[in-house]
C-alpha cells in the first residue's frame, strides 16, 4: 500500500521520494483536522465543491434524526459514499491482536452495516436535501445512479498488521462490494489521478479485481494502482514489480488540470443569479479523463489568445466519443463580443449535429469590456437526443464552417 505511518516518519515501504514528500506534506497541513474533514477537503478539490457532501443529517419520515453516511460525491450517474473509521490514539492498545479486532469490528461489520441504511434511505425517502460544499441544497432522493461505490476509509493504529491494513475490501450479500482505503492509500491516488472519471475508472478496475484474484489482499495498494496504470484486464496476475510503474508515471497535470482556468468563472457564477444550473457544465468536464481534458485546455488557452485579433476565427472542436460530448471553442473579437449569444448558440448547435453527439459543451471567450486585463466567457450546455435536419444539413453544405477535424486516439498516461 502507499503506506506512511505518521506525518513525521518513514514509508514502510520505499517509494519514490519525491511522492513521499507530496504525501507527508498534504498529511502535515491536516494534522490539526479530522479524519471526516480531511477526506471532505480532498474530495473537494478533486471533484469541486458542487459535487462533495460532508454534512448529511437529515430526518427520516419516522421524524428521527438520521446520517446518510460521512461524506458523499455526487456527479450525474455517480455515486461515491464513504463510511469513516478513525482510531482514537486514547484507546489505542498497541497490541496487534486488539488492533485486529478494532478493524474488523468498526471496518468490516460496522461500516458495511451503515451503507445497509445508506442504500435503503436512497431508495425509500422522498426527499434527502443535503448543502454541497458551496452552499447549495441538492435532494439526493432525486439521484439515479448507475455507478454506485462504497468506500471505507479508515485511519488505523500503527500496530495494525499490516497484512490486515492490506485487506481491499470484501463483498457483502446486502451492498455488493465495499471498499477499504487507508486513508493515506486514498489521498495517494487522489495526489495521482486527480480527476473524477479516472479515480472512478479506478474503483470500478478495483473492486472486480479484489472480487476475482485472491492475491489481490497479499499485494501493495501501490502495487494494484501500478497495475491498473498499464494493465486494465483485471483477470491477470500482480505482482510487487507493477509498484515500479507508479514511480515511472510523469506527473502532467500541468497539461490537463484546468482548476485555476475555471475557478474564476465559475466562482462568478456560483455567487451570481444562475442557481445551480451550470452544474451540467462542470459535470461535463467532471467526467472528462486527462487525455480528453489535455484537449479542453489546449482549446480553452488558444481561444483566449485568439480573442485578441482583430478577425474572426474559425471555432476548435473535438468530440469525446465514450462521453458521447462534443467541445467547442469561440474566440471573438472585440467588435463581436456583444454577438456572443448568436455565435455561441449557432456554433453549438453545428458542432453537435455535426458529430452526431448527444450533448455539446461550447464557450466564447472575449475580452472583457470593464477589465482589459480579464476575459468574458459564456457557455452553452445542449443536452438532447441527435435526429436528422435538412435545414441542419443544408447549413452545413453551405460553407466550411470548422476547421478539419480527424480520428485520434490518445493516450492516457505517460511513463518514464
């Protein structure tokens, strides 16, 4: 596992130092924090604060005060639920035997019995409204998710064995499989994947591999992340040497992270009249992987540049097939930043019916009229089934209206 034993000590294991370092800092700056907090941060920055949930009481139609579980993410068709376990050092007993128990008592039994009620409040309340991180209510009664997974985080005693702290996690007759993360493990590969989809991507690859492979609890979780970065068929062997991989990724997030690019915008929506709305947006790129998301910034960089021309520019695109989403770019001008929602609105609409796609994310990017040294950007979301237009089709024939676009696939991660 990525497995450290205190901010302040030695991995049991040696990994690259430079990851080390990464993990030590992020476990310092929470030293003062719970472990509830902790994992509500890291899930914040990972999937926004629209989407994370740390403060989930509600009261159940029998008029009793209730938790739906410790914290939650909710994007579209996922659902991530986590049930937390933290060892008081108080009654720590430093014994392996007593540390054993613990584990078993408070991971294994207690936190699979929480997602028993989890899952059954889901299914049988009417209305589950819960604060998101930014302040905003959402009814949970109201999700209809496809990929459901349940995490058990614990943060254990350093007497635990670690064969014990090893365990992945087991499959429960009543939820179906449940996660078990160390928390230094699920911080690890959040610092790694950063993204929604491919933290996912990873769960889902975890819990079929857990469920297939008994030597799945004898490996690292360093070892099994190693092995989902170059080898997704989860029916073949691990082995230690798939930790090596982990310590060869490069770490490009500088080329497809596009927080700091959006949280200006965003923010200004979030505060502004809009309500929750842009949600669809954020979803949108939410579920975008890095090779898809390297794409999106290239685009959203190039039209705040090309907006300081003094021509109109051909929009760029792309279209993410597995999301079934296709992306556009408008930079305009100066004279036709006040046109922005002719242009957005009738380039959209070509670049979804020209790929077919069944949603369309496309943005205008401006100078801003009051600040110079800002950029206005608007975004138009369309979400609806593709179906035949002639007219469609006649103002396509009409001109050359993008640029040549071609059949590319890219790849995800990179190795040294």
């Amino acid at each position: 596992m990525f497995y450290v034993e205190n901010a302040a000590s030695t991995c049991r294991r040696t990994h690259d130092q430079q990851f080390v370092s990464r993990i030590l800092t992020v476990l310092s700056r929470s030293e003062l924090l719970s472990l509830e907090d902790v994992i509500a941060n890291e899930n914040s920055r990972i999937f926004t604060r629209e989407f994370t949930f740390s403060a989930t009481l509600f009261d159940r139609s029998d008029g009793q005060e209730v938790e739906l579980c410790d914290g939650a993410v909710w994007i579209d068709d996922l659902l991530l639920l986590f049930q937390i376990k933290e060892r008081n050092p108080h009654y720590d007993t430093h014994d392996a035997r007593e540390e054993t128990k613990w584990f078993e008592r408070k991971v294994e039994k207690d936190a699979v019995g929480q997602f028993v009620d989890t899952l059954r409040y889901l299914r049988e309340e009417n209305s589950l409204p819960f604060a998101n991180h930014r302040g905003q209510t959402l009814d949970f009664a109201l999700a209809q998710p496809t990929r459901i997974h349940l995490i058990a985080l614990f943060d254990s005693s350093e007497a635990l064995p670690l064969d014990v702290a090893s365990r992945k996690g087991r499959t429960s007759k009543r939820v179906g499989f449940v996660h078990y993360f160390h928390r230094v493990d699920y911080q690890a590969i959040c610092l790694i994947l950063h993204t929604p989809t491919e933290i996912a991507e990873y769960l889902h690859f975890r819990a079929n591999f857990v469920q297939r492979n008994e030597k799945a609890n004898r490996v690292s979780e360093k070892a099994l992340f190693g092995k989902f970065l170059t080898d997704a068929d989860d029916s073949n062997d691990i082995r230690d040497e798939h930790e090596f991989v982990v310590d060869r990724l490069v770490d490009d997030r500088d080329d497809f992270n596009i927080s700091r690019l959006l949280a200006v915008y965003f923010d200004r929506i979030a505060y502004g009249n809009e309500g929750t709305q842009y949600h669809a947006i954020l979803s949108e790129l939410a579920k975008l992987p890095r090779n898809m998301l390297r794409e999106f910034r290239k685009r959203f960089e190039w039209a705040m540049s090309k907006c300081h021309d003094d021509a109109l520019a051909k929009p760029s695109r792309f279209y993410s097939k597995s999301q079934e989403c296709s992306f556009i770019a408008i930079p305009l001008p100066t004279e036709e930043r006040r046109n922005w929602q002719e242009h957005l609105n009738i380039y959209t609409r070509l670049c979804k019916y020209d790929f077919k796609s069944k949603r369309c994310l496309g943005f205008t990017t401006a100078i801003d009229a009051d600040r110079p040294d800002a950029y206005a950007i608007h975004w138009c979301h369309l979400n609806f089934d593709w179906q035949p237009i002639p007219e469609m089709e006649a103002i396509l024939a009409e001109e050359n209206w993008f640029r040549d676009t071609k059949e590319q696939l890219l790849g995800k991660y990179k190795l040294r």
